[in-house]
C-alpha cells in the first residue's frame, strides 16, 4: 500500500505544473536576456554591413572579418568558458563577462578605425564564449532535472533562438539611423542585466575537488591555442582556398595542439575536460544535432540573404520581413516548448524538427528568378521555424540530461562549441561551394541563382545527415529512459 501510495505521489508531481517564485523568474529573465543579446548582436550586424562597409571604405573581404572575428572569438573559448565557469564560480565569470561585453559594445559604435572594430567583434565574441554556456550552466544547476529544467531551457533557448531571429528586424529598423546603433543598442540593456545580475543569481562554490587539486592549466592553454587556429583557419579558408598552403598548415597546427591537448587530459589527475563524457547518454548524439541544425541553418540564411537582396533587389528591411514568420514561430512556440519535451520526448522532438528542416529546404530549391513570396518561399520559411523550434530546445535538454552539476558548465559548453564551430565550418564550406560557380562579370538573375543552388542543397544533405544521426537506434540507458 505504501509503495503504491509513493508511485501515485510521484505521477502527480510529474504532471504538477511547474511552479516558480519571483527570484527564479528573474533570474531566468536575467539570462534569457543576455542569450537574447548574443543573438542580436550577430544578425543585427549581418544587416548593417553594406552601410558599415560605405562609410569605413571596406571591402567585401573586410566586411566578411567583422562577422568572423566574432565567430572567431566566440567559436575558440566555448569549451574553456564554460570549464572555467564550474572551476571558478559561475556568478563571477557571468557577471565579468557581461561588463566586458557592454564595453566592447560601446567602443565598437564609437570608432571609425575599421582594425579597432574588428577588435571589438572579436572581444564581444569572446566575452560571449563566457557568458553563454555560464548562463546554460546556472539554469541546470538552480533548476531541478525533469520537468522544471526541462521548461528553464527551453525558455532559454528559444530566447536566443528569438533573438537571432528578431535581430534582423531590430538591425534593419537600427541601420536606417545609423548602423552605429546596431553596436550602442546592447549596453543599456548589458549594463541593467549585470546590474540585476548582482542581486538575482545566487553566489555558487566552485567546483571544490578540481580547486583544491589546482587547475589544468597547460590543458586550458592548449585547448584556447587548438580552437582559436582552428576556427581562424574554417573563417579564412573561403578567401585562401581550401587547397592554400596557409589553410593546409593551420589545419595541422590546429590538429597538433589539440591532439597534444588530448594527450595532457588522459595524463592529468584532474583534466579540464573527461572524454568519457560524450558516451553519457544523448551527448554524442545532441551535440552532432546541434552541428547539422546551426549549419545548415546559418548557411541557408547566409545564401537566402544575398538571393534577395542580390537576385531580387530586395533591401534590408524587406528581406528581414520575409524571414521574420521562423522567429515568430519560436517565440509563438517558447511557453509550450517544456510540455512538448515532456509529452513526446526530447528524441521525438529532435527527429520531427530536423526533417521539418530538411523539408523546408528542399522546397526551397524550387524557387525561380520571380518567385511568389506566399507560394514558393513562405512554405519554406514557415517549416524552418517549426523545426528550428523544435529541435533547437530538445537539443539543449538532451546534451545535458543525467550529467552532474560539477560538469554541467562543461556539458553546456561542448553543446555551444558544437553549434558555433559547426557554423563555422558548414558555412566556410558553402562559401566556398558558391564562390567556385559563375565566373560572369555581370552575371544574370538565373546565373546566379545557379550560383548558389550548390549551397542551397548542402544545407539540405548536412540537415539530412543530422536527421540520420537523431534517428538511428540508440542503446538502451538510463540517461534515454529518463529524458525520452
């Protein structure tokens, strides 16, 4: 009778609804509000490049580092960012980064020295590094596993996922003032975030056994070194060639520092980061999703950018109109996000959103030189933010799932470098792919919507391979029981 009686409690606190107080709510504000920011600052700016580029005299290759510089700072110190954040204190890292952030944000609308504002972005990428998978950290370790954390990440992630989305209206209404605002918009908000920061996430102890044991520090010094080479190697290879000398070496510098950062790991007694953390559960798996959903994705809306402006004559505002229906499907989605986990599972939700993906995609190929917005691109825009909804929350929830809170910045941290270096990589790639078509001066509509076809499928057969990833059969563990 009295295990039955606990069996019946149990359900019933499994379908309670989530309850939080006010100083939960505010913290999931203060962090959802700096995930937010991340997003914005990277597609504002993608907006606001052509003005940037008129007024500072750049050049398209120029241009292209004002984005890459961020990638680059952000992609190379996810891993380090989020292990130092449980080694060190997560409230503190937060809080430095964030200032550091506002900083950066002021100084790059301020200056017209276009090296000083390559800097900024790769200073804000770097600060960016921290904060993000800090903020992932602090929600799995202030909010219970199950149904409470499952609902705080979902919210968080769809924020960012809103944000990027938003980003290019908010950059498209910035850039008719000036493109400086798309820079100055984030302090107010970063300096009012660091502020409630202060009183609103709780102070937490490093992780004790790693401190008193004294940090991996030529660990930490080879991961940074391993990761920056090979993300500045993935953003330069496009304009060096693939085949370049310079690409060659920095892939096998890179792959020497890392593979000398993997030797230092195994021999440590307390490694920076444990391998064996990827056979966890889903980690493997959610971490390969999250490559094949940003990749494509990013690359899609790299080449579906240039298409409409460039093809159709869109401006900027037009064409962040047109994709804005994905970013209010996220945020139309964000409060149900943690209910749909819990009713049909994490994997559920990863599959059913990367073949909405997939299919998005591939109605895309079928649009021509005078398309009919309605007909042949919304169907697609439409099936990118169901599946972008989907995946993307279901995505976060499996890459943590069963891992302990001492590792938890860690597990956030490998799910972040997953999305950012995918990124990199997917879209050097695509770059690469439509930049080795069309040799005309002067090319036509359909020259170069031929041009970018070859970028447009690439996004299709990565989103494909991840789908083939989510689906194949997994084994049986305790970490799947429980999360799916």
């Amino acid at each position: 009778m009295t295990s039955l009686s606990t069996l019946e409690r149990s359900a019933g606190e499994q379908h309670a609804p989530v309850r939080w107080n006010r100083a939960q709510w505010m913290l999931l504000l203060v962090l959802c509000t700096v995930l937010a920011l991340d997003g914005l600052d990277v597609s504002m700016v993608g907006v606001a490049l052509p003005s940037i580029g008129q007024e500072l005299n750049l050049g398209t290759d120029s241009l292209q580092w004002i984005v890459s510089a961020y990638v680059l700072g952000y992609g190379s110190l996810l891993l380090l960012g989020g292990r130092l954040a449980d080694l060190l204190g997560r409230r503190r890292i937060f809080l430095i980064a964030l200032t550091v952030f506002a900083a950066a944000s002021l100084l790059g609308g301020l200056v017209d020295d276009p090296t000083l504002l390559i800097a900024t972005r790769f200073i804000k990428g770097l600060a960016a590094a921290f904060t993000a998978p800090t903020g992932f950290s602090i929600i799995t370790t202030n909010f219970a596993e199950g149904r409470e954390r499952n609902r705080a990440l979902s919210i968080f992630s769809t924020f960012g996922a809103s944000g990027f989305s938003l980003g290019l209206v908010v950059g498209g209404l910035m850039t008719t003032m000036s493109w400086r605002w798309t820079f100055l918009v984030s302090v107010p908000v970063a300096i009012a975030v660091v502020l409630l920061g202060l009183k609103f996430i709780p102070k937490d102890n490093p992780a004790d056994q790693e401190q008193d044991s004294g940090h991996d520090i030529w660990g930490a010094v080879t991961l940074a070194l391993g990761m920056l080479g090979l993300v500045y190697t993935l953003v330069s290879a496009p304009e060096r060639g693939w085949g370049s000398v310079a690409t060659i070496a920095g892939f096998a510098i890179s792959a020497a520092i890392l593979a000398a950062f993997a030797v230092i790991e195994k021999r440590v007694p307390h490694p920076l980061i444990r391998f064996s953390i990827l056979k966890e559960g889903w980690v493997a798996r959610a971490n390969l999703s999250a490559v094949g959903l940003f990749g494509s994705y990013l690359s899609f809306q790299f080449i579906v950018t240039l298409f409409l402006q460039s093809v159709l004559g869109w401006s900027p505002l037009s064409m962040a109109l047109a994709l804005l229906p994905a970013g209010l499907l996220v945020v139309a989605t964000a409060p149900f996000a943690d209910k749909f986990i819990d009713r049909f599972g994490a994997p559920r939700l990863i599959v059913v959103g990367l073949a909405a993906l997939t299919l998005g995609y591939i109605l895309f190929l079928r649009v021509g030189t005078t398309p009919n917005y309605v007909i042949d691109i919304l169907p697609s825009i439409l099936l990118l933010g169901v599946g972008f909804a989907l995946a993307f929350p279901s995505i976060n929830v499996q890459a943590t799932a069963g891992i302990r809170n001492s590792e938890q910045g860690l597990a956030a941290g490998l799910i972040q470098t997953s999305t950012q270096v995918g990124a990199a990589l997917v879209l050097a790639v695509t770059t690469a792919v439509i930049s080795g078509h069309g040799a005309q001066v002067q090319p036509s509509a359909a020259e170069m919507l031929a041009q970018y076809r070859p970028g447009l499928i690439l996004s299709g057969v990565v989103a494909i391979a991840a789908l083939a990833i989510a689906a194949a059969p997994a084994r049986r563990s305790k970490v799947l029981a429980t999360a799916g």
